[in-house]
C-alpha cells in the first residue's frame, strides 16, 4: 500500500470547506491535489479573509479567515480543499490600521483582488458597460496553465535584425474593412500575420495587454456625445492577467488560451513578441482613485509616499509605483518571468521607465536594485529589454539609462531631430549623422542595437499627420485641446489638414518616403508604428488614448488606397534584409575593416567627401561599405535634402569594378521611387545624381 502525503490533507475546517496549511510560495491561486493553494502579502494586515464565489454571483458563498497559524512572516497561505476551479472567483478582504499619514489604508469592507491572479473576470467583453453597483468589480480566477505549444521555441533573432512594428491588439483590426472573423482581438490580429510577413517586419510590439479597465475615466466626446474609453491600457488593473476584452474568446474565460496561439502563430512566422509593459503605475490612482489590491492589501509598500502620506506623480496618473521597494521587485520580477515562462513572449518595452529608475523618495538611485535585478535574471537572459528612459517627473535619461550591458531605449533624440531635419530647420545635419550611424555619442560603450529608432509611436502624431498639420487637433478628447504634447516638430506642407491640392498632397508623400528612408538605413533598431506605411491619420489628434473609434482604427482600405506607400516601405524593409552594413551591432570608425579600399563610414555633401556641417546645411549623404552575406563588396549610399532645391550630387568613386546603382529616389513618380532589392538599375551617370528637393536618394554599388 502506498503511503499519501500528509499535506494533501485538510487539517481543519472553516465555514464550510476542508482547509490546511499553505505554501507560501508561489503567490497567488495554484491548483494542488484536491485543492487550491492561496497565498497573499501583506506586512501590515492585522487579518486576512479570503472570499469565494461562484462565477458571476454578486454575493460571495463563504468567506474563510486565514487562521493566525497560517501566516508566515507577512504571507497568509491556506490550501482550500473541494472547490470547483473552473467555476471560481475569488478575492481578499484584508483588515488593518487606517491611518493614511503613515501609508496604511485598510479597508475590511472591501474585497480586493489577487494581484498575482493569473485571470481576472469582470470586464469580459470589451465596451459592455459593467454593473457599477457590484461590490467587487474585478474578480480573480483560476488559471489552467494545460495549452499545447507544440514545439514553439523563441526565434530569438539578434537584436540587430529586428524591425519593430508598434501596433494596439484591437486597433489593428477593429476597422470594419479589416476583413478579419473576430475584430479587434487577439485571434483577429492572428489572421493578419500573412500581411506582417509581407510586409518584412519581424518584432510586434503590442500595446498594454495585461488587464485593465477601458471605463476608467470614462466620459462622452464633447463634439459628439459619445463614449470616450481608456483605449490604450495604460491602467493596468491585473498584471499577471491576459486582456479578455482582447479575446473574441474572452467571455468563456479563454483569453490565456487565445493570446498564447497568437504568440505560437506569431513565432512559426519567424515574429518576435515584444509586450508593452507598465510598472510605473497602477489603475488606484492617489487618494481619491479606487482601492483594487495594492492599495488595500499594503498601501506604503506598493507605492512611493510623500512623508505626509499622499502620492508621489512621477506617472502624471495619481501614483507611482514603489518599485525597488525589495517586495515590488520581487513582484515585477516573477511577473516578467511568467510571461516569459508561460505566454513565450521575447522582451518587453517599459513604459515611463525612468521611475525604474527612482528610490522609495523619488530621487533617482546610482545603482537601480530592479534594473540591475531585471538585466541579469537567468530566466530573462534572452528577452529583450527596452526602456522609455523619460518619466512625468522631468527625469529624462535617453543616453544614459542603467543599463547593465542589457538595457536598450526609445530613442526620443533620433525621433526629435529627423522630425527637425525633414521639415527643413537649421542647425540639425551634425546631430542627425550621429543618429542615423546608431547615436554614439549616446550609446558609444554599448553599440547600436541600444538605439530603438522611431519617428512616430502611439503617443503623438502618426506620420501622415506629422506631414499634414502644424498643431494638434484634440478637441474630441474632452480636454480643451490643453492635452497631448505641443512641441511635435511637424509641418503641414503648407496647408493645414486635408487637402485636394495635388503639388501639397505629392510632397506630404514626399515627406513620409523620407522619413522612412533614412529611418530604414540607419543603425540601431528601427521601430514603425502600425498603419504609417498606409498613411493612416488621426485627423492631427495627437493624444488618441481615449479614442476607441475610427481616429484610431487601422482602415485597411488604405493598404489599396495607398499602395504606392505600403509597396516603398516593403522594399525599404527588403532592402536593409539584403545589406547586413546598415544592421551591424557595432558602431562604424571610419576605418577599412573589410578590406574594400572604403571606409566602413564616410560623410559627403555636394561634392564628394566634402560635407557641410554649417548650421544653415540641409544636405548630408553618408556611404557605408563592407561586405556582404556572400562576403562581396557591398555599398550603400543615402543622400538626404531637406532644401526645397535640389541639388547635382558628385558620388564617391567605387572600387574593385562596382558601379552605382539606384535603390530608391523619393523625388521619382512610382514605380521608379523604390527598386526590388537585386534588381537596381545602373545610374544614368557614374559619378553625377541629381537630388530633386525634399528628396531622399538611396543608391547601392555592386560590381
């Protein structure tokens, strides 16, 4: 006879369930023989409750006290026995001091949810208006971690091959054009995968996808009078939790299982995933924002207190997260290595990442425990890790992140001064070289790959606008125009928004051709925000956090509308695939490294090898030279005008026999604006290019 553990058994019974002692670890809700192990943190609760009911019940159907013996340290564990888990919510109720001037904000009137709970139930169906009078509105459940994920193994592509594409999972297919079966969800952006692989990219960046709450601040259009959501996400609610409102599958419980196929389909395609991610804040907001689970379980551990007890706003949301409080950085680290470890997902980017950055006062610390912690844990030894080094509170460290070897950064100064280039400032040509060869002024003792390049995110402008309009157009946010950045740097060609004027509607084309040109032959990581290569417009909306609506939709019928636009970014992309000199992962010193009788990097300007530099140039071309993959001599030339002249261009002489070949000229009428990679043809002169104005020309040189 076999003999059976000891502490698979119940020990006691509470209310009306065999319970036991607990296993502190993991935290959360872990299915166990016969049972449910529930384990929560809390350092200065006076007693716990955990709270059980059935799915959807507005009124739990036992509560059970943890037992003083079951705590251990500041952890309250117990292993409930004979529960239905499929048919399970469940929630705490912790008691304590209320006394906010020292932190503590204890609430036993209140149910609060896991914060480890792997699914979360009560905004199931994205948009359906919950009922505000349930007293626990966000409910945790759980999680069967049982999918088949077959063989799937990271592509783990080398950070130097990657081309980002920023997109938002239900903006990318809500559009009624979008043709897809399930719009806006998870299973929807599934089936547009054919088109990313069309299209070159090879790295999805998605946009908050942990739970939140789309009603939160919700209120109507001023214009129009309808809803206004949280579209992006940006107030997480539950961060181990997959979004149900994303799954088409959500109102099953099935928004785990529906992401994961997504992250599965997306790897056989040879795509990385890339989360979004926010640490920095949560959806309690300060002292009149709802109390959800940090706040009522251990409020002065969570978050980052003034000596009075108020919320410290390094977010511009409320409150900021405590994170290298040594229990915050546990917590961010085990949610990091669940995705990683459970969704497959391959790195994360980190929204407002400088306060990552901040000790338990705000100040900035030399020596970040979470950076640190983050940059060298073996489980996330291959993710990749990006920062946006800038927060709410001013501290602004693009360039000088802690970085540990590991860390990498939206480039905010590469987006700044292409944006000032394009539209033809002074002043901008010596700052833009060292951006397009991967910022080594900013990034000398890392390389390149620290540098994610972009010209537009989901947080301004898209690129048709930045072409289109001088100022923001706000008005339906509901904000008086006061919200969203005003220093975009952007030119509206002469006519502000929509226009019938051919020769304007020509250059704003003009305009994102460039843009895109010189983002895609720079070194460093290139990052294109979804529906820019169809000039996708938010009406000069720059700030479209709220709007969960055509403004921010991808309207598939531009992909056909503007071909001429989504085939010259496919060619671009192709193109910097077949020169490995625009993608090295180490920064170019001018120097013969090949053995090509070029340097690796050299600067021209109207003559050969004669750059101007003056404050009042608008004109730079750069040569890279090297070999490449079959180890032939490879060379890629790019001219960048930003004068509203044109300009005869001497072109630097090759060696071994090469000859100049055109790639792209955004000055030539499509078809001839961009080539098939392999397939450029000979200039008409060898060492003479006229660069139309407001032009990029990209040439190749190959024997």
């Amino acid at each position: 006879m076999t003999a059976e553990r000891i502490d698979e058994f119940p020990t006691r019974r509470i209310g009306g369930y065999r319970v036991g002692h607990g296993r502190p670890f993991p935290y959360g809700a872990h299915l166990v023989p016969g049972g449910v192990n529930f384990s929560v943190y809390s350092d200065r609760a006076t007693s716990m409750s955990l709270v059980l009911f059935e799915r959807g019940a507005d009124k739990p159907v036992e509560e059970l006290p943890f037992p003083p013996e079951f705590r251990l340290g500041s952890v309250f564990a117990m292993t409930v026995f004979g529960l239905d888990p499929e048919n399970l919510e469940y929630g705490f109720r912790a008691d304590g001091p209320f006394d906010p001037a020292r932190g503590d904000r204890f609430d036993a009137g209140t149910v609060l949810t896991d914060p480890h709970a792997r699914l979360l139930s009560g905004r199931d169906s994205w948009g359906v208006p919950p009922d505000w009078d349930k007293p626990y509105q966000y409910r945790a459940m759980i999680a069967f971690e049982d999918f088949d994920w077959e063989d799937d193994a990271p592509p783990r592509i080398p950070t130097e091959e990657l081309v980002i594409y920023e997109t938002h999972v239900r903006g990318f297919t809500r559009h009624p054009s979008s043709g897809v079966s399930a719009p806006g969800t998870y299973a929807g952006l599934r089936e547009k995968i054919p088109y990313l692989r069309e299209l070159g990219v090879n790295c999805v960046e998605l946009m908050p996808v942990f739970e939140f709450d789309e009603f939160d601040n919700s209120r109507a259009d001023p214009l129009t009078g309808r809803r206004l959501y949280n579209y992006w996400g940006y107030n997480t609610v539950g961060f181990f939790a997959p979004k149900a409102g994303y799954a088409a599958t959500g109102a099953y419980g099935m928004q785990a299982d529906e992401f994961k196929t997504l992250v599965k389909e997306l790897h056989k395609a040879g795509i990385e995933v890339v989360l979004d991610v926010v640490f920095n804040h949560t959806a309690e907001g300060n002292e009149h924002g709802p109390t959800i689970s940090f706040k009522g379980l251990d409020n002065s551990t969570y978050y980052m207190l003034t000596p009075e007890g108020y919320y410290y706003n390094f977010s511009g949301t409320g409150n900021t997260v405590n994170c290298n409080h040594p229990v915050v950085r546990d917590f961010v680290l085990a949610c990091l290595r669940y995705w990683v470890s459970e969704y497959h997902v391959d790195g994360f980017r980190f929204d407002l990442a400088a306060i990552l950055d901040r000790g338990p006062d705000g100040s900035p610390l030399p020596n970040p425990p979470l950076l640190e912690q983050l940059a060298y844990d073996p489980i996330l030894r291959h993710a990749k890790l990006i920062a946006e080094a800038w927060d709410a509170g001013g501290l602004y460290q693009v360039g000088h992140f802690p970085n540990y070897g590991r860390w990498a950064e939206w480039n905010g100064k590469y987006r700044d001064v292409l944006r000032r280039f394009i539209k033809g400032d002074e002043g901008t040509v010596g700052e833009l070289a060292a951006r397009i060869v991967g910022s080594p002024d900013l990034y000398g003792g890392r390389g390149p790959t620290a540098s994610v390049n972009f010209v537009t995110a989901h947080d301004g402008f898209t690129l048709h606008d930045l072409v289109s309009y001088n100022d923001k157009r706000n008005e339906a946010n509901g904000e008086g125009n006061a919200d969203g950045a005003n220093d975009n740097n952007s030119w509206n060609c002469g006519v502000e928004g929509p226009t019938g004027d051919p020769e304007v509607n020509a250059l704003r084309m003009r305009q994102m051709k460039n843009a895109l040109a010189i983002l895609l032959t720079s070194q460093g990581v290139p990052m294109l925000l979804a529906g820019d290569e169809a000039g996708r417009t938010q009406l000069g909306n720059n700030n479209t956090y709220c709007q969960d609506n055509e403004l921010s939709w991808f309207d598939w019928d531009l992909v056909e509308t503007n071909a001429e636009l989504v085939g010259f970014v496919r060619r671009l992309i192709a193109f910097r695939r077949a020169h490995p000199i625009l993608r090295e992962a180490t920064h170019p010193l001018g120097v013969d490294f090949s053995g090509v009788g070029l340097p690796d990097v050299s600067w021209h300007g109207v003559d050969a090898w004669r750059p101007d530099w003056s404050p009042g140039s608008r004109l730079l071309a750069v040569m890279r030279c090297g070999r490449d993959a079959a180890g032939a001599r490879d060379h890629v030339y790019v001219a960048m005008n930003s004068h509203w002249e044109g300009h005869d261009l001497e072109l630097p002489e090759l060696t071994g026999g090469a000859v100049w070949r055109v790639f792209a000229d955004t000055g030539t009428a499509a078809p001839d604006d961009a080539h098939e990679p392999g397939a450029e043809p000979v200039t008409p002169h060898p060492r003479r290019y006229h660069i139309g104005p407001r032009s990029v020309v990209i040439l190749t040189g190959s024997v």
